[in-house]
C-alpha cells in the first residue's frame, strides 16, 4: 500500500514539476508564495521551518522570487536582524496563475479516475493526511 502511494505521489509531483517548470518556477517557489497568501508576512526563517526548507535553500529561493518581483523583504520593525517577507501584487498574481497549473496537473493525475471516485480518493487521502494531526486551528494560530 505504501509503495503504491509513494508511485501515485511521484506521478503527481513530476507533473506538478513540468507544469510549474513551464511556468518558470519550481515547486518551492510555489509553496513560499502559497504560504505567504495563507499566513501572511513572515520572517523568512520561519517561513523555511514551515516549509521544512533549509536556510541557504531559502535564501536562493527568495532571491529568484525577489528577482521576478513577486516578494518584498524588508528588516523586521520588532528585530530589525531579520528580514520580513511580503507577497506583492505582482506574487499574488503569479501564484493564481500556479494554483490553475497545479489544478491542470492534478486532473491530469486524476483522469483515469471518474468525478465519484476522484472525491473519494481526497476524502480517503485527508482522512490519512490528518491521521494523527492536531486539529487545523492548533496547526495555524494567527
């Protein structure tokens, strides 16, 4: 069981890759834009713990999205050794258009599937996702 949904997890990331690739952006672009739509600015050290994403990785990778115009950072008022990280307008935009890549992406995954068993398998899948979780609100205080 475990084999077959390590199979179906890489199916889906390779086509998440080709899709976001086509984009010009890689995966970990998209979740930093996706985290700072979700939790706000953050620090980018805590963006990379949220993420599970090592600091010199991060750094590279906040460089590309500044570089593209899609995050600002800016020194933290409360720690000015920090630097803060905002979505701009132009991120916001960007990752729009990368939820309806990564949409196309999963329907590709899930074509052989029909609607019926499509619900099915998310339902199954947050259901094991969240198997041993705290509940959501514990997960992300605001």
């Amino acid at each position: 069981m475990a084999w077959l949904l390590g199979r179906a997890a890489l199916r889906g990331h390779q086509l998440t890759y080709q899709v976001l690739d086509g984009a010009g952006l890689r995966k970990s672009h998209y979740a930093v834009l996706a985290a700072l739509a979700e939790f706000g600015p953050a620090a980018q050290a805590d963006i990379g713990r949220r993420l599970s994403v090592d600091r010199s990785d991060m750094v590279a990778v906040l460089n590309d999205l500044e570089r593209a115009g899609y995050v600002s950072r800016v020194p933290d008022p409360a720690d000015r050794r920090r630097n803060r990280v905002s979505l701009t307008a132009a991120g916001q935009s960007a990752l729009g258009h990368c939820d309806r890549l990564v949409t196309q992406a999963d329907a590709a995954l899930l074509e052989p599937l029909s609607p019926a068993e499509r619900a099915q398998l998310v339902s199954l899948l947050e259901r094991i996702a969240g198997a041993g979780s705290p509940p959501a609100a514990a997960q992300h205080p605001r």
